[in-house]
C-alpha cells in the first residue's frame, strides 16, 4: 500500500482514538453511524417535502424560474420524490444497522451525492456558476454528505475469510 499523507493523517486519527474504535463491531462506530446516516436522511426528508410543497421557492436560489405544472411537476419529482426516497434509505439504514441490505442502500445513496457533485464541478467546466451560495454550498454539502456515507460502508466491509 502506497503511504500518502492522508494515509498517514487517517492512521494519525486511528491511533488517537484507539484501536477499533471504527471497527463494524463496536458501539462507538454504530452511534457514529446511525448518527451520520439520520442526520443525512434528516436533511433529504426536508429537501424533499420543501420540493413537494414549494417547489418554486426551491429552486429560486439558482436562477430557475418554474413557468407552468410541467416545470413544478419535475421539481417536484427530483427534489421532492428522490429527496423522500432517499430520506427513507437512509432512515431504514439507521434504524436497522445489522440489515444485511444496509450497506447496499447507503452505497446508492452516497454514490447519488457524489454523482451529483461531479456533475456540478462538471458544469463549472463549461460555465461557472456563479457566487458560492448556492451551487457551491451544496456541491460541499453533496462531497461531504457522499464522503460519510462511503467511509461508513467501507469501514463496516467485511474482510477476507481468515
């Protein structure tokens, strides 16, 4: 394994905090992440109903304007219906931690927040977006939120058979 310095930073914490303190097994790790997986379905559940209910409202930040049911109805679908969906992934993920799908349900919806982060630094490419809030407050939120959810299904792997 190649040794680089956030290798050496991620053994620094490890060393800190413990041996095993991230280990699939234990206390510590399972509050931590039902902790980071309910804040996150938290956060999809009120994007979600705000698209449901306020579509418009929603999406004013970014300069789109909703100019008819056809507009509101997508809106409604990706940011509301994806958002709940996601929300209840992520709830049933927190509130069943030992659930052999799991880990399957958190990998899809971290792959869901980075897929959509690159697509933003894809966009800056061909255009950039503009002031930080709010294409890059949300492409932050998207990294991080996408960068827990994976750290949780990869630390909870299960290793090779000894």
């Amino acid at each position: 394994m190649t040794h680089t310095p956030a290798t050496h930073a991620l053994t620094d914490i490890g060393h800190t905090l413990g041996p095993n303190v991230l280990a699939a097994n234990t206390p510590a790790a399972s509050a931590l992440f039902t902790t980071a997986h309910t804040a996150l379905a938290l956060f999809f559940l009120g994007m979600g109903l705000y698209g449901l209910a306020a579509p418009a409202r929603l999406v004013r930040p970014f300069g789109i304007r909703l100019d008819g049911a056809a507009a509101r109805n997508e809106v409604r679908a990706v940011y509301g219906g994806f958002g709940v969906a996601m929300a209840v992934l992520l709830g049933w993920a927190a509130a069943d931690p030992a659930d052999a799908l799991r880990r399957g349900a958190v990998l899809a919806v971290a792959v869901a927040l980075l897929g959509m982060a690159g697509g933003r630094l894809a966009a800056r490419l061909a255009e950039p977006p503009g002031p930080w809030y709010p294409s890059w407050f949300y492409c932050g939120v998207e990294v991080c939120g996408g960068g827990v959810l994976l750290a949780t299904v990869m630390v909870t792997t299960p290793g090779p058979a000894t």
